[in-house]
C-alpha cells in the first residue's frame, strides 16, 4: 500500500513542490486548504486527476487551522503515515498587523494538530516548519544549539510552535521533527516575497508595463537557497530512525541589495534607476543577518544545497521575464531549462507570506 501524506499550506511554494516530490515517490498525497470565494491552488492544478480514476492519489479538504475539531476529522478520516505542516500566517511584516492572528494560525495551529494526533493514538511522523526567523539577533551563524532571540511576531509564533514540537516529543512520544529552514526560493514564491517582487518587477519593467520598484531595508542579508530541494530535506527528516531537529541553509548570506544587484544586472538594467525606498516596508523590528549552519543536516541526513546564488537568482528572472513573453537574457538555455522547469514554474503568482519588503 502507498505511503498516505497529509500536507498542511499544500497550495504554497512548498506545499506544491513537496506534492509532486512525494507523488514521485509513489505516496498517496491529501492537502488541506481554506475555503475562499477565489481559485488559490493555481500551484496544485497540475496534480489534480479525476476523483473516479482508480488511480486518483492526490485528494484535497477544505480546512483552517483555527479549526481543530476539523482537523481531528481529517487525520481521523485519512490515517496519514506523514504530516507535513507547512500552514501558517507567515508573511513577516503583516504578523506586526495582526500579531494575535499570527499567534492562533502559527502558533495555536500547530498545537491543534499535536492534540489530535495525541488523542487519537496515530502512529504518524509529523513534520514541524519552522523558520530561521526564530533566531531573530542571535550571532550568526546559526545552528541547532543556537538560542532564539525572535525579532517579530510571527518569528515568536514560530518558537512557540518549535518548543510545542519539543515537549509532544518528549511528553508523550510522538515522532515529531523541526525543520528550522533558511529562506528558500523559486518561481512560485510569493509575490509579496522581496525576492520574488524583485524579479517580477524586472520583468514587468522591460515589458513596459512598470516604471521602478519600492522596496524596504536592502542591508538586512538572508540565507537563499532552491525551495525544490529543500522538500527533499523535509522527507529526508521524517525517513530517520529516530526524530530530531535540523537547521537547512546554504551557509552563505546575500544582502537585498545584492540580490537585487544581481537580478537587476542578469537583466541588463542599472538597479539604481528603477530601484527606490519606501519606509513602510521597514519592520519595527528587523532580522539583520541570517546564516545557517546546517552541519548536522549533511553529516546525519545527507542533504547539501545544489543550486547555487547566482544561479537561483536567474531562474527566477527567467521565470517571471517567459511567463510575460520575453526572452531570457542568459547564453543559450534559460536557467529554466537547465534544470528542467516549464510554464509551470513560469505563471504561478499566487502571493503567500514570507520575508517581504
């Protein structure tokens, strides 16, 4: 029998990444999403089959993590062997807006979902996304042992969560990891994702249809590496014998300012001409530098990050500059094609939460 999933956020960047990851494994996928008068799984349409195939794996539930009694009736219902809870309100900057809202979705959320596995005695591997955000000022770089000093509201959800995860662990025997995961890219991030704003802007400029960009704080640095392979270390975490927490990041820090450097001159555009600050992208508090040291992850999971800055940083101009009809700038195949992304990966803009400006 195949191996049955539950994922939490599955109309996400990582969400979506980490369904096809496991349907390629052979898993039987379930998602759960919110209920909203608008289309939101733009990023999942391609896995949908028809319910009546014998052969359907990939199944959808409406749900909220406010709700916990619905999320008892979907583990209930689906006796997954995996959870992957990736749900939560995490656009950083809205969390100082609505810092009680954050809690409940990101903090409380993750909660529910532990008491119901608890209660009903499922034997299930529960995986914990949990962020890099967490260590707030904390001196770089950052490991497993390094304590959180949170800098924002949806970060201090996230430690919460974290320590919930360590106490059903301990207290009553669950297999539940954290994945503390650096920020990680592609072209379906959010287009509220300072990276994926960047990008997007780059191309609607040389398309005409955009003058300059506004961006916040260009000095704070952040730790990017490729979402696709980053899933492959959230399964790579519940496959071992014993759970455990485990830091994934590149090990190198780029500024805004550097990302944007390099977007800008990959496109053959002077940053400095469209480029321009708006303090209302400033948080009240900021995460200045992050870096991860993710040696554990390479010595016990095998993991290491293949796609390197600068390449990311191409394939998501390329992303955004096809998915408006412009040829990419790079020598011969795109960096999509390179690693063999399609239209897909092109026109997913379906805006989530994360680091923004």
């Amino acid at each position: 029998m195949a191996t049955i999933a539950l994922i939490t956020g599955i109309t996400g960047q990582d969400g979506s990444y980490l369904a096809e990851f496991l349907l390629s494994k052979g898993y039987e996928v379930h998602g759960l999403i919110r209920r909203a008068s608008t289309f939101n799984t733009s990023r999942i349409d391609h896995l949908f089959v028809d319910l009546h195939e014998p052969k359907a794996r990939f199944f959808l539930y409406h749900g909220d993590l406010s709700d916990g009694s619905q999320l008892t009736n979907v583990i209930y219902n689906i006796h997954p062997d995996e959870i992957y809870h990736l749900g939560a309100q995490s656009h950083v900057r809205v969390s100082f807006d609505t810092p009680e809202y954050t809690g409940d979705i990101t903090g409380l959320g993750t909660t529910r979902i532990l008491e119901a596995i608890r209660k009903s005695g499922s034997k299930c591997r529960f995986y914990q996304a949990s962020s890099s955000e967490m260590f707030g000022s904390a001196t770089p770089p950052q490991n497993e042992n390094t304590p959180f000093k949170p800098r924002s509201p949806y970060a201090c959800a996230k430690v919460y969560a974290y320590w919930m995860i360590r106490n059903y662990r301990d207290g009553y025997g669950l297999f539940a990891c954290n994945g503390i995961l650096f920020n990680h890219e592609s072209p379906r991030r959010g287009e509220t994702f300072v990276t994926r704003k960047v990008t997007r802007a780059i191309a609607h400029i040389l398309a005409g249809k955009q003058d300059c960009l506004y961006l916040g704080n260009l000095k704070a640095k952040r730790d990017w590496g490729y979402a696709p392979e980053y899933v492959e270390a959230m399964w790579l975490m519940l496959q071992q014998e014993k759970p455990d927490d485990f830091v994934i990041g590149t090990g190198e820090t780029r500024s805004v300012q550097e990302f944007v450097q390099e977007a800008f001159a990959y496109a053959g555009l002077d940053w400095q001409q469209y480029v321009k600050i708006d303090p209302r992208y400033f948080r009240p508090t900021e995460t200045e530098v992050l870096i991860a040291d993710a040696t554990k992850a390479r010595q016990r999971l095998g993991w290491q990050p293949k796609v390197a800055f600068k390449e990311l940083v191409r394939i998501m101009v390329d992303a955004d500059m096809e998915a408006l009809g412009l040829t990419s700038p790079g020598e011969g195949k795109s960096a999509l094609a390179r690693h063999g992304l399609n239209v897909r990966d092109k026109a997913l803009i379906n805006p989530t939460g994360g680091m923004e400006n």
